[in-house]
C-alpha cells in the first residue's frame, strides 16, 4: 500500500469521534479556546512517531518482529496484548455510540439489538474484504467525507457570530494544553501504520502517510470545533450531544431542498462502520502474529462478536461516554506514549552496547 490508503486509514480511524459527543466534551472543558485544545495533540503526537520512525529505521519489519528482536518473545507477546486490547476497545464503545446515535437521530423505533448488530454485520463483511479493500475503500470515500463536511460549515455562514468565541481566552490556555495532552490518545490509530509495517512500500510512505493523515484530522476536527462554537456558543453547546448532527440540521439551501442532515447521517455511519472494521482487523492482525496463524479472517467473527457482547455491557450511553474518556485517558495515552518510548529507549541502549563491544 502506499501513502493515500495508509492517509486514509488514519484518519478515518482518528477522526470519526468528531461525530459523536467528543466536541461537547472538549468545549465543556475548555469555553472558547476548545478549538485550541483539540489542535494541541498534533504536536505532541509527533514524538511517539518519531521515536518508532528511528526504530523502525534500524530494525525491520512489523511491530510484532521488531518488539521481538528488542524485548524477546515474551516482550513482544506484552506489547502485542496490550494493542489488542486498545484497539478492540476503541471498536466496542465506537460501535455502542455509534449504534445509540443512530436509534437517536434517523431510526428511533428501531431495536437497539438490530441496529448494533447491523453495524457489527457490515464491519465483519470489510474486514473478510482485508485491510487493502478497507484502505482503497477509505481513500476512496475520503473526499467525499472531507467536502461533506466542508460544505457544511460553509453553509453555516449565515450563523456565524464571532462573539459567541469568548471569552478569548476559554478557561486558560493551560487548561486548553492540559485538555489537549489528556484526549491525545483518541489518534492512537496512526500506531496501525507501524503494526502493519511491511504492507507499506516503504519507511518514508509510513511516515507521510501518517503526518499527512494525523495532521489533516486534527486540523479539520480543530475547524469543527471552532465553527460549532461560533454558531452556537460555550454555554448552548453543552445542550447539543451529536455536535455535527445539529450543524447539519441547521443548513437551509431552499424551501423545496430541506433536511439535509439525513443525507450527512449516512456520512458518518459510513465512517463509523470503517473505523469499527480497521480495529477489529488490526486486532486480529495481531492475534495472527501472536500465535504464528496463516490468515486474519477466521478470526475475524469471532472476534465481532467479542466486540458486540463488550459494546452492550454498559447500561446506558452515559456510562458508555464515562467509560469513553476514561479509557482514551488511561489505556490510550499509555500505549500511545508508552509503546514507543519503551522501543526506543531499548533500541538505543542496545545500540550503545553494541558499540561498547565493538570498541572493547
């Protein structure tokens, strides 16, 4: 694969939660200044992959191979574990909030069990597809995605009111750095490009494709955060819980074209149902690696159906959002950060070894 389908697998596993009630969340905490708080992760996230660009540099291979070599079997086996469980997380409260959302704006007398399952059933088919037909799909469907959302917030014009943005200052913009560091683990999707590794031509393609990918969906996450706010304001904004489905509902073309916000739901379900489908992959890619397997895709229902019974254990959806926050602050930013720090500082110890030897 090259940099437009790793690109797109990026941010289409980083941006979906933009869709979902992450916005609020983000200008609850931070008043007007949430627009900052939500581009500061675009710096902080460059040193993680920085620090797996110099490993992956001088050891090759996938981050199964190359944890391997460094920690032994059983430090790979750890680390392998460890990204399972973020990424089949990160699958099981996308699609329980996705699913809710879904029954709260287009389908209300829909089952909750039908419409989960739905999500689920359409995942499944993606990922017996493999990761390439996810990757070209997502390419494919992304500018589309993109000028959706641009034509949103260009319609919106007619609503904007600057001073609906103060105070400038939001609650400081310590606490907009605080808040951006702590929600940083939402992007852990751009440590696919390095889980993946060969599949990609080369080095350089992982990392443009991920600066390219990373930095075009925080950019246009930071943008949607700042138009929500100069439409609705800090204090009218923590009553909206699906931020873009109320941009959506508000654009008027004409008398004879009207809700057009029906069009922009199936948007994010289709990237929802994608981001859904390259966690579960990954996870099972790393499953395969683990027990030395042949092919991801019996696993792959399996492990559908881990993420469905996981997705419904939480009683309601604000304890699912809770769960949400909790997770990306604690197990997110943890292999976010960790995972590569750990690589790196083991490869530059063994690399200093090695030359001590050497020299001896």
């Amino acid at each position: 694969m090259g940099i437009s389908e790793g690109l797109a697998l990026v941010f289409l596993n980083t941006f979906p939660r933009i869709f979902l009630t992450r916005p609020a969340q983000t200008i609850e905490a931070n008043a007007g200044l949430a627009w900052f708080a939500a581009l500061c992760p675009l710096i902080t996230i460059l040193i993680p992959i920085c620090l797996l660009l110099y490993v992956f540099k001088r050891i090759k291979g996938d981050i199964y191979t190359v944890t391997q070599q460094l920690l032994g079997k059983a430090g790979a086996w750890a680390v392998s574990i460890f990204l399972i469980t973020m990424f089949l997380s990160d699958a099981a409260l996308l699609l329980r909030q996705f699913a809710e959302n879904t029954l709260l704006t287009a389908l209300p007398f829909m089952e909750f069990n039908n419409a989960i399952s739905w999500y689920t059933f359409n995942a499944v088919i993606l990922c017996f597809l493999g990761i390439e037909c996810i990757a070209r799909t997502s390419y494919i469907i992304l500018p589309f995605g993109v000028i959706s959302l641009g034509f949103v917030m260009a319609a919106l014009g007619p609503f904007y009111d600057i001073n609906l943005l103060g105070p400038w200052q939001g609650r400081g913009i310590s606490t907009a750095i605080q808040t951006g560091l702590e929600v940083s683990g939402i992007n852990y999707g751009v440590l696919l490009l390095f889980v993946l590794g060969p599949a990609f031509q080369n080095l350089r393609t992982i990392k443009r494709a991920a600066l390219f990918g990373l930095g075009g969906s925080t950019l246009l996450k930071s943008l949607s955060i700042f138009v929500f706010t100069l439409v609705f304001g800090t204090k009218v904004a923590l009553e909206k819980t699906i931020p873009f489905f109320e941009m959506a509902r508000l654009v008027y073309l004409n008398r004879y074209v009207q809700r057009v916000e029906s069009l922009f739901i199936v948007l994010w379900v289709i990237a929802g149902i994608m981001s859904i489908a390259i966690d579960i992959y990954i996870a099972g890619y790393l499953i395969t690696r683990i027990f030395n397997l042949t092919a991801v895709r019996p696993l792959i229902a399996s492990l559908a159906l881990l993420v469905t019974g996981a997705a419904m254990i939480p009683p309601d959806i604000a304890s699912v959002i809770r769960l949400d926050t909790m997770i990306t602050l604690k197990l997110h930013n943890a292999g976010l950060y960790g995972i590569p720090l750990l690589l790196f500082a083991v490869t530059l110890f063994k690399g200093r070894r090695k030359k001590t030897c050497t020299s001896a």
